[in-house]
C-alpha cells in the first residue's frame, strides 16, 4: 500500500517536470513513507528516498529505515544544524524540486532557496494531500472504527456527563475523555460543546455556561484511528423538547436526509449542498444556515471534496464525505445535525450511527 | 492590555515602512484583539481595524466588534465567497501590507497578491509572533495556574493510572483526563507516556507498550490556562529503580540545577544550554544529550528565545523558559527532566513544582 502511495506521489512529481519531490508535512509522511514525528522532512528523488530528522527522532527513524525487508524505499539522514542546508548534497545542480506550496511559508521557501541556490523550485497545491481522497478497505474501516469509539463516547457522555450546573468546559473535557479512553489516538480537532442560546455559535468554544433545564446540548467532536478522523455533531435537549426546539430539528434532519439521498459517485458535490439548502430554506430558515454543508475528511479533518454551493467538485466513490446542515438563530439557539459518509459505488453509507432521532436528556 | 499589543503590533507595522498589517494566525489574532476562533483575519490598516469571519463566527464577532464601550478599535466584516477578494476594498492603490511570512503560505501569498493587485506586500518574520515574550503579571499567572494543574493531574497519574499491564497511549490518556477535568482548556501539545527502553526515543507517540516492573516512565505534556502553555517532563520508575537508573537520573537533576542556576536576565540563552551540557559531558554521555536545552513558552509552546548552543539571544526579564536536559541510551531509556522558569529581576524562578526526586512507583 506504500508503495503504492510512493508511486502515486512520483507521479505528481514528474506531472510537474520535477526532479526531486519534497514532503514536508507531518501527516503527508506519515502517508507517504509510513513514518511519524512531529518533524521531519522527505526528498524523494530520482534514485534514492531520503527520511532525515533531527536528533528527537534519530533513533526511530535509523529503525524504520534500516529494519525493514530489501529494498526498503527509504533512507535515513540525521539532520543537524539549522535551515535547510542539510538538502544541498543531495539535490544535483540543474535539479528541480517540487515543494508544497500550500504548506511551505514564504519564509521557508525563501530559506529553500538559500539552502540550494542551484535548483529550481517548482510549488504543488493540494495534489499530495488530496492523495488519500479516495479509501481503501483498511482506511474506511479506521474511519468506521473512530466513528464507533465516537460513538461509545458520545453515549456514555449523554448518560454520565450532563448533569444540572456543569459548564460547556467540563462537559467537552469528558466527552474528550470518553472518546480517548475508549481508543481514540487524539481529538481530530477542538471539541465543541454548547449549550442554550449558545448553540446558535456555530463553532464556539466552550466556555462556562452552566446546563440548565430546557436547554438545546450541541456536540461537534471526532477521534482518530490510524491517524484518520472521524466527526460527528449531535444536538439534543436537555429535558423536553419546546414544540419550536423540535421543529427546528426535524427541518434539519430532513435537510440531512435529503443531501444523503442525493449523495453517490458522478454527481456534484454541490448538488448536495443545494438539496439541504431547498429544505431549509423552503421551511423559511433559508439565511440561518450560512455554511458549507461538508467536507471530505480522512487523515486531515477538512480536506477535499469540500460540499458546498460553490463547490465544482464531483463525489468520487471511496471518498468519505460529512454532511452536517444546521439553523443558527441568534439569541434562541441552534441545531446541527453531521454524519460520514462513504461513497460507495451506487450511493453512501452512514459510518456514524449514534441515534439520529431527537433525544431528551432526562436529568 | 490589548490596547498596549494594539499599539506595539502598529509599531512593528511602521518599522517595515507598510500602511497596513494582515494578521493570519489565530493565536496572534486573540492576542492582539481578545477574539479566539479557528479562523479570521485582522486588518490593522491607517484609519481602521478590521475583524473578518465567516458565518461560522459571525454573531461572536459582531457581537464582540458592537457590545464594547465607546473607542472599540475593531469593526466587525463578514466574509463571504472564496479567496481573498474581501481584502480589496479596504486597501487603497498603493498602500503596502505586512504579512506574516513566517505563517502564510507561499500559496496564500500568490492569491493575496491577485486578489489585490494594486498594493505591495512585505513579509515579517517572527515579530508578530514574538509579541508576548515578555510577559505581564496576568500571563505569567495564568502559566502557573497551567502548570498547578499539570501539577495535580501529574500527581492523579502516578497514583491512580499506573497499574502493570497498562499501555502508554491509554496511560497518556488518563493523563490528558486528568489535566482536562482538572480545568486546562487543552493540551498544550500531544502528551508523551513512554515505558521502558522505549524513553530513549525523546518524542516517540505513546503506543502498545505495556508497563512492567522496574521500567522508566517518562511524561512530557502541556495545559493550557487563558490560552498559555505550561510544559513539563518527569521521569519515573516503576518499582525500585535500578543503581544505572539512578545514576542517570542524577546526572540529569545536575544539568538541569546547572543551567536553572544560569539563568538570569541579560545572559546568553546558550550559556544554559552549555552549562547543562558541560554537567553532561563530563559524566561521558556527551553524545546521548543530543537536543537544545529548552525554549521559550507563552501562547506557543515553542516560541522565543530558543536556549539552544546555536541561540544568538539574550535571556529577558519576564520572559518564560523551559529547561530540560536529557540522557537517551537506545535499547536502555531515557531520562528527562524538564521545568518552566519565569526569568525575574535577578534569577529565575520555577513554575513547575512538581518534585524533582526520583519517585519509585509502587505498584
């Protein structure tokens, strides 16, 4: 699989009438090479594939470059010193070397380009992280497995956590616990708990507003397996739902329902963000849903397709897609509602399965 | 308070000759204005300061741009659309705009220029970061209340989570639990648990290891309080440390009370780093020392002054260091030790508290 991905991002570097490839994205070598730091640097070039790292990560990296079965592709280099001086031995004069220009600063390459004045760099926006859009067995059933462990955690959460008087703060912190002390590797990205009128915040954060009687719960939050993501938003009520707390959800449930329904490989990714909209906006709500329906997810949170009117994308089988419309209103509250889902090869399929029905918490 | 980092952030504007300064990073963007979200822009330009979101932040920004008293310097712009055409109307032909070049993508910086063509663009590098290295009585409060709580969590840790059998990652997590219900907003950084031989890999992921009698434990990790890092790493045994364990671990306390001992305003930062690595060198594991001392810490975990033996800075009154030596003996461990000290008039004070004894584990 590896080497597969190898191949792919050779391919990008040659599409580019590059020589050398450089990857400098943490995740993207992870990807690519399989190794994982914090930070570190791959040059993939004509004849050889070169891993170096700072001294943190020497002895890992000396490992996986040397205890692996012949022809290994990679190689390892300790990097000391600082800049990016440690690149000119091995970029020939009259070298071309692609970089990620949507990742490397204008600082960094203006270093670059001081570290190997005699090469030609050539930038690369987002074709190496949107290698991985589309997912393999194993990548999809990481995904199934966070959205499960998001799951669990979310259920417990609504079971254990949601007590009268907690704050947004402490409830996200046990929602976060939950979640990583039932597997997940780390929270995909900051964990949004929100309660009352300060659901209506799309993606505030928590802050020390206290669960009271009556309120609107909404949780935005996903965990990693694999180095792959999950998200999932439910909202629930904390006692009785108002009559308005649960017609504003069904609108938006059925706006999700009918996105889903739109969704399968060959049409527009927009397609679907102008489904939920319809019906949002037939219901009369039409300017309190101001974002993007989704995004594509996998080893970055957001990536690509992104869902959204303005999208020129189309749904690619494999890929896995979040479809989360919600109706924000100032001073009342909001409801979001997001599931994953994989494309399959003649519609999707949810890979987050928590209830999708109107809970009320009982206190 | 944000008026003072108002005003020093339109000085640094000056210096480089610009009309206008673009603010991309979102931790800068807090700092200077007060307003936390995961994305938007500020413009500070001659006559106004501008806040710009999308829909997602939009009714917390209008409401933090509108509900302040007479003087607020920020206007609240809703963004809509891709790319930066927002920008173009606020900024005059032939005005000049500092940005961060150390933060914007080579990228971004290609599309800031299309979108508006008419100005020049000028990068800065480090200096808006680089605000807040010294820090006020509230900041270096918040930092001690960040580490009290690393504190309490690290305690919870060794007396509650430890157990034979159990694996770094879920051991990792019992810690980021502790520090969340503990109050830290979020991790200041991914916590490391390693056991065992497993320690000499300095930032190795928590993985399946599990705990056996007599394994070094090494915790690095970070909370945060009112958006400041705390940084701290113990290393423990679990059982009776050995007599080479015990040797180790007191070179290290050595090196580490060398360097703290350093440590006053107006030195250099690598004067630390050299008295910590003299101790080290002296007790023959010169080579198994192989990273910087430490560095500085505030709203990033890593920020200036570096305390490296390459660090040309000077270390500053009020400015907050990290301090930790270390020993990694592949196929053995390691050990590290590592505090936070507030640099005072004359000395440094430390942060962290948390007993620097070797403590025996008792399973």
């Amino acid at each position: 699989m590896r080497r597969n991905r190898l191949t792919a991002a050779r391919t990008i570097c040659s599409k580019h009438r590059c020589t050398h490839l450089l990857i400098t994205v943490a995740s993207d070598i992870e990807y690519i090479s399989g190794f994982s730091s914090s930070q570190a640097v791959l040059l993939i070039g004509p004849e050889k594939n070169l891993l170096f790292t700072d001294f943190r990560y020497q002895e890992a990296a000396r490992r996986f470059c040397a205890a692996r079965r012949s022809g290994w592709p990679w190689r390892f280099v300790p990097v000391k010193g600082s800049g990016f001086s440690f690149l000119a031995p091995y970029v020939a004069p009259g070298s071309a070397v692609a970089f990620q220009s949507d990742a490397v600063t204008v600082d960094e390459l203006e270093r670059l380009k001081k570290a190997v004045p005699h090469a030609r760099f050539a930038g690369i926006v987002r074709e190496i992280s949107g290698l991985g859009t589309v997912k393999t067995d194993a990548e999809a059933a990481a995904m199934k497995k966070a959205a499960r462990i998001g799951e669990a955690a979310f259920e417990r959460f609504l079971r254990q956590s949601l007590r009268p008087g907690i704050t947004e703060r402490r409830a996200a912190a046990m929602l976060d616990c939950a979640c990583a002390l039932l597997g997940s590797e780390r929270s995909a990205f900051d964990t949004i708990v929100l309660f009352g009128e300060r659901t209506s915040l799309p993606h505030d954060r928590p802050g020390g507003r206290r669960l009271a009687q009556g309120d609107l719960v909404l949780a935005d939050f996903g965990c990693t397996v694999a180095g792959l993501c999950s998200d999932m938003t439910r909202t629930a009520v904390f006692g009785k739902p108002s009559q308005r707390q649960r017609e504003l959800y069904e609108i938006v449930k059925r706006a999700q329902d009918a996105a889903l329904r739109a969704a399968r490989p060959g049409v527009a990714a927009r397609s679907l963000d102008a489904a939920a909209r319809a019906v949002i906006r037939n219901a009369g709500y039409g300017r309190a849903f101001g974002h993007a329906l989704g995004h594509g997810i996998g080893r970055r949170v957001h990536e690509r397709p992104r869902i959204s009117n303005r999208s020129k994308e189309i749904l690619q089988e494999g890929s896995v897609i979040t479809v989360e419309p919600g109706i924000y209103l100032p001073g009342f509250g909001g409801v979001r509602i997001e599931d994953m889902a994989l494309l399959t090869k003649r519609d999707c399929r949810r890979l987050t399965h928590s209830p999708r029905e109107l809970v009320d918490i009982q206190s």
